[in-house]
C-alpha cells in the first residue's frame, strides 16, 4: 500500500469531494492530513463538511479557498503542506450548463487540470511516492445503443462540451505519465446519487420539487438510461484506487444498476410518498415532459469488473437502500437546501 500523508482534495467541498473527505478521515488507517482546496463557486458548500471541521479541524483537516487555475496558489499550498497526493474532483460537471456556457467548462477542467499537473511536475520531479489521481466521467465515452458497456479499452467520442472538456483533462493526465513519468491513476464513474448532492441534479431535483408541488420535468421520451452509483460506493473506490491501483492505469466505477430516466422518476414518486404518507398520485401527476436536451446520450453503462476483480472493490449499497438514504436526507435537511 502507498504512503498517503498529506493529500490534496480539490473540490473537496463538493458533493462528491466532500463524500470522499468524509471517508478518508473514518479510516482508521489514514492517519495524514487532508487539505481542501475549493474555489467554493456554487455547487461547493462547506457545510457537506461541518461535522470534519469540527472534528479534525486545524490539525488532520485544513481548508484552503483557491481557484485550481490559480498557478501561484497551487504550488503554495503543495509546498506548504508537503503534498505526496493529489485526488483531483474540482470540475464544472453539469451538462445543461456547459451547453449554455461552455467557457467555464474549458477553464476550470482543462485549464484548470493542466495547471495542477504542471505543479504536480514541477514540485513531484523525479519522485516516485507520489500519487496525482484524477476523477473523471463516463461521459467522455459517448452514447451506447441498447446494449454493450463502457469498459477502461472503450474509445473515447464525448458529445457536449462538459464532456469534451472531461475528455481533455483525461488525455492530458494520461500524457504527463508517459511524456514525464509523473504517477498517476484515472477512474471514471457513472452517475452519482446520494446525500448532498448539488439540487440542480436529476434525483435532489425531483425531490425537492416533490416536495414543493413544482413539476417533475423529463426530457424527451424519458428512455433515457443511466447507470447509477451511490456516492459512499465512489468513494470507497478511490480509496482503493490509491493504495492498490497500478501506476498509469485507469479504473471505471459503476453501479451496475440502469434505470430510465422516467421509470426512476416513477420511483422516487414512490419513495417521497411513502416518507410522506401521502398518496403516490400526489407527485407523479407533477411529472411533466420537456424538449430534450440538445445531444442527449441515450444511454450509459459501465462495465466495473476491472476494479472489481484487480482491487477488490463492490458496491455496498442496494439502489433501494441508497434511495431511501437519499430521500430521507433531504426531508431531514431542508437548512442545507435553502443555503
């Protein structure tokens, strides 16, 4: 296993960042230091991290406010903190927005990876005990037809701008291993879904708009299928990914676990009406279709079989379990919605 002392979490402050941070520091074999590097733009908040501060605050837990494109920042905070690893989530990661406007999307995942990596280089030259892992989609792959999954081998063909510029971050990660020799891993997840999560996401929105009387807008025909993993279940993959994965390789994380977009939709109708006692009819006639989005993919799927077997990693938590989680979080949490 590496040695993980000091390690830089970028992004650390959002939903799926946060998540990690939280497991990290429940590890009784990690016994380093965590530095949260988060520019906290709108999808980060410090709150997904109050219970961390309060009990590792100052010591084995450290928040730094910092812009990863921000070059001078970045090698400070490395120096200061004798950073040994990077876990790089810091990304603009909505797809609706990056159609919109797609610049913030080139600064921070392109611009903004390339400047950590150059740190990274600069700071990391020579050394071998050290780690830059970087956190990618499953978007970068494309579109599936109805059948066939996105393995580690599958070409890369991303279709928004959010993806493309996923896509340019993993190729320049995988070029500073072969060109420099700089230690890396890869992952690329499928949709996460959990506590904490951003609303503007499919699952918080729909509930949070359940539970607001608002409608349940579906795009298109709602066929639309995605692979769904719970955030802990990432997380825990990471961490494996650290102190198992092999140098310059790349591991996909999935779910394992397809739904349509309309049927999951349905679902969480089912869910949010049993934590309510209401009747189920009361949300599912919010439910209202909407133009699809422009170069919708239809359909996403990973095959994980290559981290399950080599490092030993499985999902812990049944789709069932991780809805009611994720429901009851949100009836528990309205404070950290309206902030």
């Amino acid at each position: 296993m590496r040695k993980l002392t000091n390690i830089i979490v970028t992004g650390g402050a959002g939903f799926i960042g946060s998540a990690f941070i939280r497991l990290l520091l429940s590890r009784p074999e990690f016994t380093g230091r965590v530095v949260n590097l988060d520019a906290l733009t709108y999808a980060g908040n410090l709150e997904n991290l109050a219970e961390v501060d309060r009990q590792f605050g100052g010591e084995r837990y450290v928040f730094e406010k910092a812009d990863i494109t921000d070059s001078v920042r970045v090698r400070e905070i490395m120096k200061r903190y004798d950073a040994d690893t990077i876990v790089h989530f810091a990304a603009e990661s909505h797809v609706d927005r990056s159609i919109l406007g797609p610049a913030a999307f080139i600064t921070t995942n392109i611009i903004g990876t390339f400047t950590l990596l150059e740190a990274a280089r600069e700071l990391w030259s020579g050394r071998n005990d050290v780690l830059f892992h970087h956190v990618s989609t499953d978007e970068v792959f494309g579109s599936l037809g109805e059948t066939g999954y996105f393995t580690e081998t599958t070409a890369y063909d991303p279709r928004s701008p959010y993806s493309a510029s996923k896509a340019s971050s993993d190729h320049l990660v995988r070029a500073y291993h072969h060109t420099y020799g700089l230690p890396v891993t890869l992952s690329n997840c499928s949709n996460n879904y959990g506590p904490y999560h951003f609303p503007e996401k499919l699952i918080p929105l729909m509930i949070l708009n359940m539970l607001e009387g608002k409608p349940l807008p579906v795009y298109g025909d709602g066929k639309n299928v995605r692979d769904w993993l719970y955030v802990e279940d990432h997380a825990s993959a990471i961490w494996l990914i650290l102190n198992k994965g092999v140098t310059g390789e790349s591991y996909n994380v999935g779910g394992e676990n397809e739904w349509e977009n309309l049927k999951l939709v349905h679902v969480l109708c089912e869910k949010v009406a049993e934590a309510m006692g209401k009747p189920v009819d009361t949300y599912k006639k919010l439910i209202t279709f909407v133009a699809d989005r422009k170069g919708h993919d239809r359909r996403y799927a990973i095959d994980c079989s290559k981290i399950k077997r080599e490092l030993g990693w499985k999902q812990s938590v049944s789709f069932d379990e991780g809805l009611k989680r994720t429901v009851r979080w949100y009836l528990e949490n309205a404070e950290w919605v309206a902030h």
